[in-house]
C-alpha cells in the first residue's frame, strides 16, 4: 500500500540523498571577491555531483577545475570550515519525483589571479566578499553569510 509520503512524491528517508560539493573560490583585494559561475538563469558556485568512491573534497577540488580551470594547486583551502546544504530537488532520471540533496562547500583562497575558463556555464563573474549578502537568498547568500561568519571568528585570511 502506498505510502503518504509516496503518493505526495517526498523522498523517503532511506533513500541515500544524491550528493554534491563544492568550493567557494576567494579572490584577495580591496575588496575580497568571490567567484560566482553563470547558468542561464542562476548564479552559483563551482559544484557538481560525487563521481563514485569521490571523497567530498576530492569531488569539490575535481569540479572546481572542470568548471573553471583553475588548479588546486592554485588555492588554499581555508582549513576547518565546510557548510552543508539540504534541499529536495527533482530527480533527474524522473523529473515529477523529488529527491533529497546535499551539497558540501568548502572554501579557498585563490593565490594568484588567473584567466577563469568557464567550460560548462554561461560565463562567471567576481562579486565584492561585503556582507549582507543579497545575491540569492536559499543557497548563495546563507554560504557566504557562514563563510564571512568564520572568517570573522577565526580571524582567517
């Protein structure tokens, strides 16, 4: 017998979330910037799905190259801070199902600046790193208000 949660297309708890990670890539300056990769109707961070046996860093550091060129041997990850997200989206393989999604940030400093080679976006852009965020509320700006909050606590740079 179906379930309500079935009938209502919520995914179930013990289905394993799809998963993604991500790096949010800082530019030093006056001001800090952030890079931000442009879809054809959003902005978002350099992230993309695990591949399997992907740590999530390694998955964040792999995507971060494939979506703009830049090497992780050009950044410095700001040790100790991750955020997570949790959010449903529609499933890809059945677009009126949902499925549960997790994305992990991690962040860095970008060491030198370096030409950005958008390979599956639109384009990017470098926004000023000066909260209050109001860039895009559910995702974009919670990550940044978290990340500004760590830097700030930790005294990180």
């Amino acid at each position: 017998m179906p379930t309500l949660s079935s009938m209502m297309n919520i995914p179930s708890l013990s289905e394993p979330p799809v998963r993604a990670s991500g790096v949010v890539i800082l530019r030093p300056g006056c001001p800090t910037e952030v890079l931000l990769m442009e879809h054809h109707n959003r902005l978002d961070f350099p992230k993309g799905h695990l591949e399997k046996g992907e740590t999530i860093l390694e998955g964040a550091l792999r995507e971060l190259e494939e979506e703009t060129g830049i090497n992780p041997t050009s950044i410095r990850l700001i040790e100790g801070f991750r955020h997570v997200l949790r959010y449903t989206v529609a499933d890809r393989k059945n677009p009126s199902q949902l499925s549960a999604k997790e994305v992990y940030y991690f962040a860095a400093w970008l060491d030198h600046d370096q030409p950005i080679i958008s390979t599956e976006h639109a384009g990017h852009r470098w926004v000023p790193f000066q909260p209050p965020f109001a860039i895009q509320k559910m995702t974009i700006d919670e990550v940044l208000t978290k990340l500004a909050a760590w830097i700030k606590e930790n005294k990180h740079n």
